[in-house]
C-alpha cells in the first residue's frame, strides 16, 4: 500500500488506482472503488450532466474518504454552485470574439489576451510550438528574478563577463552589448540589457554568474515552463539563438531541436507571470534606451510612445521584440486599454514593420469596437470583453480534471452569440 498511499497523497489519482487495483486488500479496494466513482463523477460534470455528477457528490460525500478524495469531490461540488453552468463547447479556433481574417495576413501564428480573465479576444494557429528568438528571454527573465529573490541578490551585484562571450564576438550579426570578457558590469545593467536591447551576451552573462553555465540555466527554465504548467515549450537555450550559432549549446546532450520553440499561447503564460509577479518588469521594458558600459541600445520595440507605430488612444506598457531567419520577426505586447490589461503575442510576421503594423491593427480594433462589461449573472462576478451584438444570457462552462497532481479547470463565457474561451493561468 505505500506507493498507492504516496501516489494518493501526492494526488496522482489515476496512478494510484491502477496501483491499488494490484492489491488484495480492503481498504485498497474500497479506495480503488472511490477512486472511480470520483471519476464517474468528473465526467458527468464535464459532459454538461450537472444532476448526475450532484449526486455522485453527494454519494461520496457520505463516505469515509481519504482527505485528497475529499478535496477533489469539494473541487467539482464547488463548481457545480456556479450560477448559470453550460456544457463545455471545444470550438477554440471559432470561438475568440475578434474573428476577422484582416487580422492573420502577415503573420504566421498570435493570441490576444486579457492579462487578468484569461480571455481569448484573437487567436491563430496558438497551439503549435514555433521558434520565438530572443522572446526566449522573458522565460529566461523569470526565471532570473526568481533566483534573484530567493537568494536576496543586489541588483547591484557586480558580475564578472565569461570566456563563453568570445564564441558571440565574431558574429556582427547578433545583438549583443559589446561586452568585455573579464570586465564587471552590475546585475541591473545586464537586466536592462537584455530585455530593452535583447543582448545576448548579457544574458549569458547573467546565467554564467548564477547557474555556473548555459546548461543549468536552460535547465532552470525548463522547470520554471513546467511549474507553469506549458505544453509546448522546447528549449536549448536562454537567448533564443539557434543551435548553429551558439557554441555554448555544443556540449549539452539534452538539445533535441535547432532552436526554442514556444506556442503563442504559452507565450501568453509566461508574460502573465512574469509581470504579475515583477511588475518593475515593465518600467525596464519602457526605456527608449539603455547604457552600458559606454554604449547606448536601443528599443526594438516601436509601438512604445515616442516610436514609429506610438499611439495615443491607449497605453502600451512593453514588453519584447524576438527576430531570426526561421522565427522572422516576433512580437510581445503589454497594453491597456478600456482600463484592462493586455497581452498581445505574434510570431512569424513577415517584415520588421508588419508584426507593428498587424499589432495596431487589432490594438485599434478592440480599442474602438469592443467593450468590457462586468456579468452579475455568472458566479464569481466576471469581467469580459464584449460586442455590442454578444451582451445578454450569458453562462458559464468548465471542464475540470481532479485525478492529478494539479486540479486542471478550463473556463469559458458563452452565449448565442459567442463561445468566448479563456486561459487558466
């Protein structure tokens, strides 16, 4: 019974009950049994029937449960209190409420969302991992500042440039801030570095200093990706540079593809959490400029105020620009408009200016076309955006999975009009 038992404890349901079925025992019995009316239960409610899965709660409820079959049973009864439930629609690519293919012209893949809801407004082709470039950084990013915090660093700590960075000085092509090996530069510096600039040798430089090299860092990124809980997330480094061209990669037998590949919505998570938890994120990602050792870089980012495609009817708060010859030219977005937060992701656009120019087109869109409305009739409350067509009777759906580790809920506003999904971060 131990290793049903640890399974239990650690909520890997599924696992345990085919571990108890191995076993002579009662009480492994009576559990397995439990076990599987939790599921009978759990698909009742995620086949839209609400009565069948009530009562199987309730049956449960009565028995003598094992304290994580209790908590899971409490998971769907919870649910099942929500007012106006709706069975769950899988119609992710109909369903976002911006459904224009004006949209989608020059670029291969992209997802808007709002920050806080999870809302889908547009989506295309979100799902499939893609190489990003230097968007890589933003997961690299957090996964820096959460070492810095845990290890209560200086942003002042001076570091030291690595060996490593010779392999980077020949090739003029790459950005880079020109960084001196052996020469000192502070923890802050290198930070603005390489999220304003996108500096490569910054980056590596930083993770030299923290994880002792390239590997471990990109190790810690990848259990960070997966603390998040992404599905479709290749890495094999912290810059985004291909594999051809970033020696640091050579000696690293996990590197199974050529370059980082990170779905549009994946994406999507990770600036959530990024910004959510450091916020001082965003006052880098506005400067125009950075200096560093004598030289100034430049924002990539030209839908910030006083650039190219700046607007004045909302705020565009960052965040990242990521170029390179298979991920063409990518696009991170932070933005508020209608007092909601918003993060826009494009990946493949086919021009430098046609990842701004497709950005401000759909920006502008929701900016003069739709609008937030609070639905008192769902529980909790819910702020959505809306047309001026889509805003009456709606209800709420969910498809929930509570026989592992982590309690899995997917979310969705619908109504005549629309089947509006959103991301569960």
């Amino acid at each position: 019974m131990k290793h049903s038992e640890y399974l239990l404890a650690k909520g890997h349901l599924k696992q345990a009950k085919k571990e108890l079925h191995k076993i002579p025992l009662k009480k492994a019995a009576t559990i397995y049994q439990q076990i599987g009316e939790l599921q009978e239960t759990q698909q009742a409610f995620n086949q839209g029937d609400f009565k069948t899965a009530q009562h199987k709660i309730t049956q449960l409820q009565r028995q003598k449960t094992p304290e994580i079959l209790q908590q899971r049973s409490a998971d769907i009864a919870q649910l099942l209190q929500q007012k106006n439930l709706a069975a769950f629609k899988d119609q992710p690519q109909a369903s976002p409420i911006v459904n224009n293919p004006i949209f989608a012209q020059y670029i291969f893949a992209g997802i808007l969302v709002d920050q806080d809801s999870g809302q889908i407004l547009w989506q295309k082709t979100a799902q499939d991992a893609l190489p990003v470039a230097s968007m890589s950084k933003l997961l690299a990013l957090y996964t820096v500042y959460n070492t810095i915090t845990s290890k209560h660093l200086s942003l002042k700590t001076p570091i030291t440039a690595p060996v490593i960075l010779t392999n980077l000085k020949d090739k003029k092509d790459l950005t880079n801030a020109h960084l001196q090996v052996g020469q000192t530069y502070s923890l802050q510096s290198l930070l603005d570095a390489s999220l304003v600039a996108s500096a490569n040798d910054a980056m590596m430089t930083i993770g030299e200093y923290l994880y002792g090299s390239q590997e471990n860092f990109v190790q810690k990124m990848i259990a960070a990706a997966k603390q998040m809980g992404l599905q479709q997330c290749q890495l094999v480094n912290a810059t985004g540079l291909p594999v051809s061209v970033d020696a640091s990669v050579n000696n690293n037998p996990r590197v199974t593809v050529t370059e980082n590949k990170i779905s549009a919505h994946d994406m999507v998570i990770i600036v959530h959490h990024l910004i959510n938890k450091y916020p001082e994120i965003l006052s880098i990602a506005q400067k125009d400029t950075v200096n560093i050792a004598g030289h100034t870089l430049a924002n990539t980012n030209e839908l910030l105020p006083r650039q190219k495609y700046a607007t004045k009817a909302y705020q565009v708060t960052g965040l990242k620009t990521g170029t390179g010859k298979q991920a063409g030219c990518c696009l991170v977005v932070t933005a508020n408009l209608h007092k909601r937060k918003v993060i826009l992701v494009l990946l493949n656009a086919s021009t430098n200016d046609q990842r701004f120019i497709q950005a401000r087109q759909l920006l502008d869109y929701c900016d003069q076309h739709l609008q937030v409305q609070a639905i008192d009739q769902l529980s909790p409350k819910t702020i959505i955006w809306v047309n001026h067509d889509s805003m009456t009777n709606f209800k709420a759906a969910y498809q929930v999975d509570v026989l592992h580790s982590k309690v899995q809920v997917k979310r969705q506003v619908q109504n005549r009009y629309y089947n509006m999904p959103m991301i569960n971060y």
